[in-house]
C-alpha cells in the first residue's frame, strides 16, 4: 500500500521534508501552500528528479485542501519563521492564526490523519492545533525533540570524535532556550557521555544545542530548515513504516511527569498509531525542576492561545 503524506507550507522547512520522503521513496506527498505558485512550482520541480532520485509516487502542489484528503499524515510548516534578534515566543500570534485556520481545514478534509506540527512556538501551536483539531493526543505531535536530539548528538560527536549517528541525545521540555538536554541518557554505544566528557565540556555542549537554532538565524538571517524538515520527515517515516521508536516530541500530557494539561517534550515510542506510549524516565531533582521550568513557561504561552480561542 503506498501511503499520502501532505506537508502543509511549502516554504523551506516544508520542501525540506518532503525532498526527504521522496529521497526514500516513502510516500506519495502533497505540498499545499496559500501561495499556490510556491507549492505546484515545487512540487513540478521535485516531481522532476523522480527519475534521478528513483522515486515511484506521485507528488503534487496546491492551495486545495481537497488534495489532502486520506491522507496518512499532515506535517504542518506553514508559518513565519523567526528573524535575527526574535525569539520563537515573538511568532505567537501571527502564527496562531496560520495553525488555527489549517487546523480546521485538517478537521475537515483529513480527520483520520496523524498531525506533526513544527510551526514555531512549537509548543504552544501544537497545544492550539489540539484544542482545534479534537483528535486524540496520540494523533497530534510536535516535531522539536527529534531535532535538538539531533544537534545535541551532533555537538557530543564533534566533541569525542566519532560519527554523529553512533551518538542517542535526548533533549526533553520545551523547544526553546529552556530546553532540557539529558545529558546522562545521552550515550555512545551505551555509555553515557558523563563518563566520556568533562563538566565543562558537557556545559558548553549543552549551551550549543540550546542556541543552535538562534546561531543559524543569526547567520544565516532566517531560521533553519534542513534539519527541521528532515526530522519531520524522519517522524512521518517512523510512523508509516511503524517502527516504534523511542524519540523525544511534544505530547498533551495527563499526569505523566506529574504534569497536566501543557504540551512538552517527553520520550515517547512512535508508531503507526502515533505515540504508542509516553516513557516515564527516573529523573533525578535537577532534571524534574528544569522540566517543571519548561512547563511552567509553556503554561504562560497556552494562556495566550486560549485567549485566541476563546
Ligand atoms: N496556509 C498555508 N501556507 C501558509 C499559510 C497558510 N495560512 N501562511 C503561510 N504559509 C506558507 C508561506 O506561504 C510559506 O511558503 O508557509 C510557508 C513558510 O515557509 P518559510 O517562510 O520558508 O518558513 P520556514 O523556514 O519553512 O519555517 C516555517 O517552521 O521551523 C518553523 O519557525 C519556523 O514557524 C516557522 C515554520
């Protein structure tokens, strides 16, 4: 059975992901963007290296929403990105009204559909893409955790020398400055990196992974998008090919970590159902209160979105 994953927002973030489901050849991918021209242009253009790539699916670009129909899963990109000198928080409220109006859309034209979101602030839109979609929290993800793990994973191996796909990261809480890297599950073929590194060494990894998206915007002049859009399309692959993993994504909690009703990132096992399972790690006084951190923070922005709701 061949699978449909529409990306919502065919900017760069959204034409990464799907560049990396047609590299693998996992589903056939709808691009849909309020600029029709940006998502048909390309997806013409994607659907063109077919031949190079060996990709056997269909792609398409539109501003329909009919397009997304049974789809399998809906990634949604569309949004503003940050500018030097902003931080994600400062997108809340144009970006708000961005998932509000997909995410009604989503209800309509896919509603069996399981939704990854990585609009920024990531949490508090996957928080408002819940409340509006009413599907069940198993079917509604934030994409954040796959992404830090990664560059958290990629600072270690540059650190100690070894390839960075040797190194599992784990970067727990919120997708922001904040965050929660857990340094003693991170690991090097099993050994955790507190016994590899140093304090400092840790420390200063630490700070790179927090300000790693900030670096690049600062860079580069806007944020991000190859590594985003690819951990997108590596949760969409882990669900289509049910390949229950256990990454880190933002989840509506109740009760686990003792927290309710905030959208954090958590372990979780990904699956063709969407999160199978949340993981409840022993974390020890200083993890919990960082965690508790994050939710409190979060907390103050979801406040914001039910202001938009209501
Ligand atoms: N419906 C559909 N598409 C929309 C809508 C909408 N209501 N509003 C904006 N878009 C589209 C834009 O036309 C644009 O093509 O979303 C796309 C966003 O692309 P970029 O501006 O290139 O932004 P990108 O870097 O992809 O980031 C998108 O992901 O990582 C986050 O912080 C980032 O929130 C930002 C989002």
């Amino acid at each position: 059975m061949r699978y449909k994953v529409s990306i919502i927002g065919a900017g760069n973030v959204g034409a990464e992901a799907a560049r990396y489901l047609l590299y693998k050849d996992l589903a056939d991918i709808v691009l849909i963007d309020i600029v029709e021209g940006i998502a048909r242009g390309k997806a013409l253009d994607l659907a063109q290296a077919s031949q190079i790539i060996g990709f056997s699916g269909k792609i398409k670009g539109s501003n329909n929403y009919e397009d997304i129909a049974d789809s399998d899963v809906v990634i949604i990109t569309a949004g503003v990105p940050r500018k030097p000198g902003m931080s994600r928080d400062d997108l809340i409220e144009v970006n708000f009204k961005i998932i509000k109006d997909i995410s009604e859309k989503i209800k309509i034209y896919a509603k069996n559909s399981i939704v990854i979101v990585v609009t920024n602030p990531l949490d508090a839109m996957t928080y408002a893409a819940y409340k509006i979609l009413g599907f069940e929290r198993e079917r509604v993800i934030g994409q954040a955790g796959v992404l830090d793990s990664s560059r958290l994973a990629y600072f270690v191996s540059q650190k100690l020398n070894v390839l960075p796909y040797e190194v599992q990261g784990l970067v727990l809480g919120t997708h922001g400055d904040d965050m929660v890297p857990l340094v003693r599950y991170t690991t090097v073929n099993g050994i955790s990196i507190t016994k590899l590194l140093s304090e400092s060494d840790i420390d200063e990894i630490v700070n790179k992974t927090k300000y790693a998206g900030g670096e690049i915007v600062q860079i580069m002049g806007t944020s991000a998008f190859f590594a985003p859009g690819d951990a997108a399309g590596y949760m969409a692959e882990i669900i289509i090919k049910d390949i229950k993993k256990l990454i880190s994504a933002s989840v509506y909690t109740k009760g686990e970590y003792k927290l309710n009703d905030v959208v954090i990132g958590l372990p979780i096992v990904l699956g063709k159902n969407g999160i199978e399972k949340i993981v409840e790690l022993d974390l020890d006084e200083r993890e919990m209160e960082l965690l508790n951190n994050c939710a409190k923070h979060i907390k103050e922005l979801q406040l914001v979105v039910d202001r938009f709701l209501s």
